[in-house]
C-alpha cells in the first residue's frame, strides 16, 4: 500500500527543481479594456456531407448478371433447411411438418377423386380480340396519323 505513495513523492521531489516555486498572488485588474478587434473577420461557409449510406464491402460476391423469374422458379420448391424447421415457429419441428403434409397430399386425392375444380384453372389459348378486317382498319389508321 505505501509504495506507491513513495513512488508518488520520489518523482514530485525529483520534478519540484524544474518547477518555478515563487508564489503568485491575486493582481488588480487594470481599469482601462482590452482595445477591439480592428476588423471582424467571418469564415467561409463549410457543409458537411453525409456518409455513404452503402458500405462497400470487398469480400461479398454481386452477380453482375440479373435473371427473370421463368417457370422453372415458379414451379420449383427447394423445401425448407433443418435449421428453419427448427426455429421458426410456423412449422413446429418434424412431426407436425409431415403431419401438415399428409393433410395436403390427402386433400389433393380427395379432391382428385371427388372430381373437385381445383382453384388455379389453367390457362386457355383464345382467339385475338380483333377480326382481320378490323386490324386491317386499325393498320390504316395508324399509318395515316403517324407524322412523316
């Protein structure tokens, strides 16, 4: 405990030399003011600019090539990873997964075997909504507004 009080009091006694030990007291303020400045001067106007908002991270990977959703994406269902299965809490774990499961596939048999319309109806070729002699007509007219 005190030997870091005589460490403390061997480096004053070794810096008091250096130090100017002469006492000074309270002086009387001088009774006439400081003089003004003779100019005032003013600063530029600085702006500060907002950080990027994007960080620019060098080890990410960004495809430079952007793909359309096809069919393919639509149709394709990857199912869900076990890490999910385990935590989200719209599964419920394993067995109410496949317990859900089996009650979808059972529905789509008894609607198969019902004869049941199914809900997505599938898409029918009709014929276009115009005639040929009014797309004539149409042709005709737009080649007599169109400026030359």
């Amino acid at each position: 405990m005190r030997a870091p009080w005589r460490a403390r009091l061997l480096a004053c006694a070794a810096l008091a030399p250096g130090i100017d030990a002469t006492p000074v007291f309270a002086q009387q303020a001088s009774p006439e003011p400081a003089p003004p400045p003779a100019a005032v001067t003013t600063l530029d106007r600085v702006q500060a600019l907002r950080p990027d908002e994007e960080v620019l991270d060098l080890y990410t990977f960004k495809n430079p090539v952007t793909v359309e959703p096809n069919t393919f994406d639509k149709a394709y269902d990857p199912g869900i990873s076990p890490e999910q299965m385990a935590l989200d809490p719209r599964y419920g774990g394993y067995v109410i997964y496949g317990i859900n499961q089996g009650l979808r596939h059972t529905w789509k048999g008894i609607k198969r075997v019902t004869g049941m319309r199914p809900y997505e109806h599938p898409a029918i070729a009709r014929p276009p909504p115009l005639t040929e002699e009014q797309m004539r007509r149409a042709v005709q007219h737009g080649e007599s507004q169109a400026p030359d």
